[in-house]
C-alpha cells in the first residue's frame, strides 16, 4: 500500500516523511471507504446527473 500512497503524493507534489506514509497506508483503507459511501445514495442512484445549475434571480423576503 505505501507504493500507492508515494504515488498520489507525488502525483499531488506533496512531500510526506515516512512516518506520514505509514500512517496513511494505515488509514487508506477506511478513508477510501468513507469516500466512497458518499456516492452511494440510494435516492440518487437513478437520477440523472446535474449538468447545469439553475439561478434564481428575483429577490423575496424581509428587506427585498
């Protein structure tokens, strides 16, 4: 795991002692499962993907 671990770093031109490199081969594992679990939101799962972003241009409420 700490070959993949050199690799993101240096992909990301971060330096990491290897100490640090141990740690996250450690805890690779359970951060990437995390990551993971947020694309897995039953609701969304078949709704297509948003390619745009609507904007509201009238202003409501107090002070409007």
């Amino acid at each position: 795991m700490t070959a993949e671990i050199r690799v993101l770093l240096a992909a990301a031109a971060l330096p990491a002692t290897e100490a640090e490199i141990a740690t996250l081969a450690a805890r690779y594992p359970a951060f990437r499962a995390a990551v993971d679990a947020l694309h897995e939101v039953p609701a969304a799962r078949d709704l297509p993907p948003v390619l745009g972003l609507r904007v509201r241009t009238e202003v409501s409420g107090p002070g409007a």
